[in-house]
C-alpha cells in the first residue's frame, strides 16, 4: 500500500514536517518494499487555501493514508472526503512513521487537530522556507480558483496578491469571496468522488 508523509528533507531518514498544508515535500512511500517518490509541496506559498491543495494533491496519488504533525479543518474536510486516512501527531523521520505505521502503531482521526492558518506564520518549524515563498506569493494572486482541479495545475490560484494597502472591508470582502470558491471547489470534488464516471 501507499502512505504520503509530510517531510523536510528528501530521503525516508528526512524529518516529518509538522504543517501539513505548508510542509516541504511530501514522500509518497509504498509500503511493502519501502520505495519512495519525493514531491516538492508547490503550495507551501499560497496566499491560503494550502491546506485543502496539499489534501487534493495527496488525494490524487492514490494513498491510503496521510502521516503529519498537524492538520487544520479544510484539510481533513478534504482529505475525508477523498476516502484518505488521517494520522496527526507524528515526529521523528519518515522512515520511523511509515514503520509504525506498517506495524498497526498510528492511530487515525477525522477531526482536525490545529485551527486554521495554523502553519501560515509563526508556527513555521522552518520559517526561513516560508519567508522565501510568501516573497514570491506577494502580487503574484492571479485570480481565484484558476488552477484549483483536482490533477495538473496547483496553486497559482490562492496566491494573496495585492493585499498590501487593502482596507479591512476590502480585505473582508477578499477573505469572503475566497470562501466561497474554496466550498465551491470542495463541492466539486465530492461530486467527483461520489460520482467518478461523469467527471
């Protein structure tokens, strides 16, 4: 079988990567002979909504099940919806995780276990990876939803460009209007998923 971990590095000796939404790279590992593929997390930069890309992007790899540190509402919203199981909670380094895993260790959960925005600011464990992606998110919003399928393109959608001198009514009208297209996109993937032929 096939589980996903949140990483920091490269390798199965690479260290879990406590955001899930904003993690470095996720590690795709099969669980019987241990092989692995390596994918940059392209959302680690968006403006918001990388908790419910990074949840499609795990869902369309075919895993059974994602290992994390922490993992907010939208994300496990998404990821139940795609039938993906849910561990939280999980430090140490990849290899370790998949192990326990493997061994029937790891408890799942359905429920969310940080609130949202958690690994926006802050709570970074690699802050400096952060810093480097908001500077390319700035400006870079190039309109809502565009990019949000569930295959191919990611991210370039959510970017929050051109916050910088927005009004707190623009600002609320902007984190609305986001909203919405984030339920939108999530109605269409459980559409997909309830109905896989006629997608």
């Amino acid at each position: 079988m096939r589980v996903a971990v949140s990483a920091n590095g490269k390798d199965l000796d690479a260290q879990i990567d406590p955001r899930f939404g904003r993690c470095a790279f996720f590690i795709v590992v099969e669980t019987d002979d241990m092989s692995f593929e390596v994918f940059d997390n392209e959302n680690i930069a968006l403006g918001g909504g990388a908790g419910i890309q990074s949840a499609q992007f795990i869902a369309s790899k075919g895993v059974e099940a994602i290992i994390t540190g922490n993992c907010g509402p939208n994300a496990v919203r998404t990821l139940n919806a795609a039938g993906t199981k849910i561990i939280v909670g999980q430090s140490g380094t990849v290899r370790e995780a998949v192990e326990k895993y493997k061994k029937g260790l790891l408890d799942t959960t359905s429920k969310a276990n940080v609130e949202d925005h958690y690994g926006a600011s802050g709570g970074s464990s690699n802050p400096g990876t952060f810093t480097r992606g908001m500077g390319r998110c700035m400006g870079g919003g190039r309109g809502m939803g565009r990019g949000m399928g569930m295959r191919g393109g990611t991210g370039q959608g959510m970017g929050a460009g051109g916050d910088i001198g927005r009004s707190s009514d623009d600002e609320l009208s902007f984190l609305k209007s986001q909203t919405e297209e984030l339920r939108r996109q999530i109605e269409v993937i459980e559409s997909k998923i309830k109905n896989p032929k006629k997608g």
